[in-house]
C-alpha cells in the first residue's frame, strides 16, 4: 500500500469516528434532556482507540458542555 493509499484510508476511517461519534453524543445529550437527567455542568467524556496488530491503545479525554 502506498503511503497515499494509507492516508486515504485513515483520513476516511477518522472521518467516519468523529461524524459517527457526534451522531450518538448529540443522540444520548437529547434523551437525557428529554428524561430530565442530563448532568448539570460539563459532561466527561473519554475516546478509547485501539488497533490490533500495530499493539496501539490511545486514550483522549475532554470535557463536553452541554
């Protein structure tokens, strides 16, 4: 694989996490406000990225204000 084919393939992977993953946080932020249980204040948030093969474990954690 070329180092073009691979930038290719990992930009449209990320792509897919982060248009994927702002679906469901939006999803769960609106049913808990719908429920009447979303958290006051910011909401803790953490990303867990593993990939076999490579042995790569990536953790991201942030804050989300609601």
């Amino acid at each position: 694989m070329s180092d073009d084919d691979f930038n290719m393939s990992l930009r449209k992977f990320l792509k897919t996490v982060g248009v994927t993953s702002q679906q469901k946080i939006e999803e769960a932020v609106r049913d808990a406000k719908a429920a009447g249980s979303l958290p006051a204040g910011p909401l803790k948030a953490k990303v867990v990225l593993t990939i076999d093969g490579v042995d790569l474990t990536h953790t991201v954690e942030g804050d989300i204000t609601t």
